[in-house]
C-alpha cells in the first residue's frame, strides 16, 4: 500500500483510551487524579515561590504577591496544594504497594484506590483543623 | 522516553515507529526513589504551607523562618522539582504529539522546574538564613 494509504487509515483509527466509550471506574479515575494533582502541584509550587519572594524581598514585592495565600482565593489555592500533596502522596504509597505485588485483587485494589480519594481529604481537614486550633 | 527509526510501520506509517532506548525502568525507579524522600518530606511541608495562609508578613516570615521549617521546605522544593521536572516529561510524552513542539516542551520543562527550584531556594533562604 501506498504511504499516502497507510496514513490516512492510520489517521482514521481510533486512539484508546476511548474517553466517552469506556465505564469510568474508582482505580481509573485515581490513576488520572494522581497525574492532575502531580501537574497541579507544578503550578502550585511555581505559586509558592512567587510567594515566597515576596516575603523574602518585602514591601510592594510582597503586597503584590499576598494575594496566592490569603484572602477567599488564597485560602482556596494553599487548601488546593496541600489536598493535592496528600492525594498525590497516597497514589504514591499506593503505587509502592501495587510495585510489591501487594493488593493487586479486586478488593484490594478498590480499597487502596478508596484509601487515596477519602485519604487525601481526610489528612487535608485533620491539617486544617489542627492548624486553625494550634494558632 | 523513545526513538525515532526508519522503521516502517502499520499504525503510524514510514519513519514514525518507535523502539525503546530502555530508560524506561530507570525512570520510574527515579520516580519512586524519590517519592520515599518526599512523602515525609512532603506530609510536613504541608503544616508549614498550611501556615503561610491568611498570615501578614511578619507572619509568614515567622513561620518559615526557623530553622527545622526552612530546611524541610528547601529539600522539599528541590527534590520535589527534579522529580516533577520527569514527571512532567512523561505527560509530555504523552500528550505532545508534533515532535518540534514535544523538543521545545522538554526544554521548557527543563529550565522551568530548575527556575522554580532555583527561586524556592533562594527565597527561603533570604527569609531564614541567620544575618
Ligand atoms: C477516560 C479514559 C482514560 C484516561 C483519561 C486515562 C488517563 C491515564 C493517565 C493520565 C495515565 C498515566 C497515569 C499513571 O501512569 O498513573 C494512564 C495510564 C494508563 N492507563 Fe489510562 N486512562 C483512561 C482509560 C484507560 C483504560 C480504559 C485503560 C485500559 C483498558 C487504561 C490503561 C492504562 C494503562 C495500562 C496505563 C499505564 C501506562 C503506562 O504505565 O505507561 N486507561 N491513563
Ligand atoms: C508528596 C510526596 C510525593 C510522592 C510520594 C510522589 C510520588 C510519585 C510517584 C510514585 C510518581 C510516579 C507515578 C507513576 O509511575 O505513574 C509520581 C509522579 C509524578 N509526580 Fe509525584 N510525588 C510527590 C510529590 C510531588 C510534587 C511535590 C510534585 C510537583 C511539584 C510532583 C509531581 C509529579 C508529576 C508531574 C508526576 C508525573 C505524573 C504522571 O506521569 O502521571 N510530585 N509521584
């Protein structure tokens, strides 16, 4: 065939995965959840280090930069990065068991995938209410 | 990451194969022999992080500014970046189709995760370092 052939057809096949085809399940979705919150915590460390700059220069470096951690969008965004370091902790601690072989079956799999969704919230809330009784 | 070879195939036509320059394994190895230093790492970065919200400025410097908090965060800053500068590689390869594109967000990638560490460093270090 004709290189011209093989690439239209090449073009026309279908790439998995199918995003509106395949049934979204728990294990999936935290598997695309780890890689979000990795890509999501680029951006927030990149937020934090403008930050950061602001508080190590002062003055108008600061003021100009204080809106990534306080205020209603502040408290949103440093909320954000701390659910996303747990969740993308625990996808970690789930993935190092998963690389020993340990709770690859069905049940155990489906936990550890629930054990990283409600995980990362719960650790997030336990933060957040030790820190605002700590200070 | 792969290779491009002359290789001619079915899915993908002529010259678009791939074969594996087998850094695969030493990849996801890295990502996990990182992952172990960042995990304790990162569990209490995030009471530090979580500090810094709604604080004035003498209060983020004091929350930062000692020592044990400074050098955590620091670590936590440059081991994070080098693993997420690969990490993000492998959502490049992944996604970037066009290969003059995929070369310009490799580089970009590169010098990115280097800035943001670089910048981490040094402001933590203006805020703690003793005068
Ligand atoms: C909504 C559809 C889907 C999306 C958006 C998606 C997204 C992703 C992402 C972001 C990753 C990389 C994360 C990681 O390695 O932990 C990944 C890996 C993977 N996915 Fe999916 N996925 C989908 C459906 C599926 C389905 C239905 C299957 C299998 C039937 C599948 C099989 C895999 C495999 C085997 C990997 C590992 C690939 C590797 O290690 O290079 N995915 N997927
Ligand atoms: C908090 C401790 C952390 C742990 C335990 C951890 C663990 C991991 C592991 C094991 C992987 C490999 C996943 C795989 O093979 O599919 C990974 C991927 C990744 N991590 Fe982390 N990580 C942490 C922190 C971070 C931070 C702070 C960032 C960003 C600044 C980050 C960004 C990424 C990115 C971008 C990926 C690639 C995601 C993908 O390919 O789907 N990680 N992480």
């Amino acid at each position: 065939m004709a290189d011209a052939d093989t690439d239209r057809l090449a073009a026309r096949r279908p790439l998995s995965p199918h995003l509106t085809i395949f049934k979204p399940i728990l294990t999936m979705m935290m598997s695309i959840a780890h890689r979000i919150t990795g890509a999501g915590l680029y951006v927030g460390m990149a937020l934090l280090t403008l930050f950061l700059l602001g508080a190590a220069i002062g003055g108008g470096a600061f003021s100009a930069v204080s809106w990534i951690a306080s205020g209603f969008i502040g408290n949103l965004i440093v909320l954000m990065i701390v659910w996303a370091i747990f969740h993308h902790l625990l996808g970690g601690v789930r993935h190092a068991f998963w690389d020993r072989g340990l709770y690859m079956d069905p049940q155990g799999r489906e936990l550890l995938a629930q054990g990283t969704l409600v995980g990362g919230i719960l650790l997030t809330l336990l933060f957040y209410i030790c820190k605002t009784l700590a200070s | 990451m792969t290779v491009a070879t002359r290789f001619k195939s079915g899915r993908t036509g002529t010259g678009d194969a791939y074969v594996s320059d087998h850094s695969g394994s030493p990849h996801a190895r890295f990502m996990r022999l990182t992952s172990y230093a960042l995990a304790p790492l990162g569990a209490l970065s995030a009471w530090w992080i979580l500090g810094l919200a709604g604080k004035s400025f003498d209060g983020v410097r004091a929350e930062i500014g000692r020592p044990i908090p400074a050098l955590v965060l620091l670590a936590f800053g440059v081991v994070g970046m080098i693993h997420a500068r690969k990490g993000m590689d492998d959502i490049i390869e992944d996604y970037v189709q066009d290969q003059t594109l995929k070369a310009w967000a490799f580089l970009a990638n590169l010098w990115a995760s280097r800035a943001i560490a670089a910048l981490w460093t040094f402001a933590i270090l203006l805020i703690a370092a003793p005068k």
